[in-house]
C-alpha cells in the first residue's frame, strides 16, 4: 500500500449539502481517502481546491 498527497479541484454551482460526497466521488477516482481537507475556495470561478491523502493497492 502507498500513500499519496494528491489535490484535486471541485466545482461548487451545484447544492453545497452534496460537497462531501462529490468531494469523496473525486478522490476514489485516485484511491482510498484517509483524509481531505478545502484549502482554496475560488470564489469568481465556483471551485475549491482540495488537499487529501489517499492510499493505493
């Protein structure tokens, strides 16, 4: 198993209350999150930039 810091960018137009699970879609893409975190919100272009760790086989 490896980990990895990886970030990823979220488009946030859609419903707010559906952030985490499209925030956790995103990362599976890449592996198993053990951690995420926001750290830029882009308010002109409604993104977010993500930090996470994820793990792969």
């Amino acid at each position: 198993m490896t980990t990895h810091f990886i970030t990823a960018e979220i488009d946030l137009t859609e419903n707010p209350a559906e952030l985490p699970q499209k925030v956790e879609a995103e990362l599976q893409k890449r592996g198993e999150p053990l951690r995420w975190a926001i750290a830029k919100v882009d308010e002109a272009a409604q993104t977010a930039q993500v930090e996470a760790v994820v793990t792969d086989k």
